[in-house]
C-alpha cells in the first residue's frame, strides 16, 4: 500500500499493485502484524477509480467481488467453497480468516488493499489457528499447485475481473447479506474502535444501504454500527496480537 501510494500520482487508476512478501503490512487493530509467506499470498494495492470514493458501503463490496473470485478459482482446482463476509473487512471460511481488505485515502484518491492466503500450509509461531489458506481448503494435489506463483497470478486476475464489475452489481446488498458471517447468530460485539470500548453480545441481522452493520441487542434495543470488531459469543476468531496475513 506505501508503494501505490507513492505511485498513486504517476498510475492510472487501475493500477495494482503487487508485492511477493511482506513484514510490515498492517490492519484495522493497533498492534496486529499481517505476514505473510514469500510468493504464497495475494498482497495487493488496487489504486481505485475515482467514482469509488463515493460507493457506498465500500469496503464491504470489495469483499464481495473477492469473494466471487476466490469461489471462481476453487472451483478451477476442481473444488467448492463458500467464503463469508465478516464486517467489515474479512474473508472467512467457516470461523477461519482467508483474507481481508484495507482501504485508505490518498492525496491522489484512493487506496484499495486486499491480501488473500493461497499455497500457505502452515503459519508463523503464534499465528492463531483461526488462519486458513486456498491450499488447505484444496488439499491433495490442488495444494501444491496452489502453492506456484502464478496460481496467485491468477487468483488477481480473477480478483481484477469482478472488481471492475463493482460498481455494476445493484443488488449488492442482497448479495453480500447472503454470505453475512454470522446473520443470524448471536455474536460479541466490541464497539467503537477495534480493541477498544464496549463489549455485549448481539444478533447480527443484516446491513443497512449505506453499509452500517444492524444487529439487535440481547435486551432487544436495535443496534445501527459503523465501527465494530465481531467475534463468535465464545470468544474473538484471533485473539492473539499476531494476525495471520490477509
């Protein structure tokens, strides 16, 4: 993401830019540390079209296309999934983070950074479980042919396909409430910013237009969020302060 940034005034809207590794990436929480496996990962920076800056519900969307992307490379690999949209920035397979998303301003407009786990079989000391790669979803032989550069090549150009397409889906909502992790469920809500204020359990119901996650208190009282960190009601997916690489 420094990099498109700096790059951000001299490339067309468009650009992506990629890295094979990286050991100072950064998220939402203070303190997490986003690594990643030399040539394993998809680290990118989308230098965003300027109508993005007005999308509602941004971030989210993002994860919707990516999460189109990563359905349609499986199934090149000859296998099925289904990646869930944690609000507001996460891929997940079940309760495990695939990837996530990290959009931040730039003089020149717009920054879009997503990373997503392809041929990784196994994670750093300390990583917490909740990390899962393409490849360990894949396994067999689809594992190990994850594991090549230019599996993750391709993982980007299906992600750059649908999300030139972004700003085309009109029912988004419906699509993204589809795959909402943990609609339905009773979660831990911390409110505010990530690591930091309240803390109760609530029902995630769905989304609002302009992306605010609407979830119902367990007294009743409907709660409207616009910044929030969702765990399962046991527990966060990653409680440690090493988060794998998204």
């Amino acid at each position: 993401m420094d990099e498109a940034r700096r790059r951000a005034s001299s490339c067309p809207p468009g650009t992506l830019v990629m890295a094979d590794w990286q050991s100072a990436g950064r998220g939402r929480t203070k303190g997490r540390q986003w690594l990643g496996e030399r040539g394993r990962a998809l680290l990118a920076t989308l230098i965003a079209p300027p109508s993005w800056k007005t999308v509602p519900a941004l971030t989210i969307r993002v994860g919707l296309a990516l999460a189109l992307a990563c359905e349609e490379f499986a199934r090149g690999f000859g296998f099925e999934m289904t990646v869930e949209l944690k609000w507001p920035n996460d891929l997940m397979v079940g309760d495990r983070k695939l990837g996530g998303i990290l959009c931040e301003s730039a003089s020149d407009g717009l920054l879009v950074g997503f990373g997503i786990n392809v041929g990784q079989r196994e994670f750093p000391e300390g990583v917490p479980c909740g990390a899962v790669s393409l490849a360990l979803l894949a396994g067999g032989g689809a594992a190990e042919a994850m594991r090549a550069t230019r599996a993750r090549d391709d993982l980007a150009s299906a992600s750059m396909a649908q999300l030139a397409r972004l700003e085309e889906e009109k029912d988004w909502r419906t699509a993204v409430e589809s795959r909402l992790w943990m609609r339905g469920r009773t979660a831990r809500v911390s409110i505010g910013a990530p690591d930091d204020g309240e803390s109760l359990q609530a029902r995630i119901l769905g989304l609002a237009d302009d992306g605010a996650l609407l979830a119902e208190a367990l007294d009743g009282s409907p709660l409207r969020l616009y910044s929030a960190e969702l765990a399962t009601a046991a527990g966060r997916v990653d409680p440690s302060g090493v988060d794998q690489l998204s």
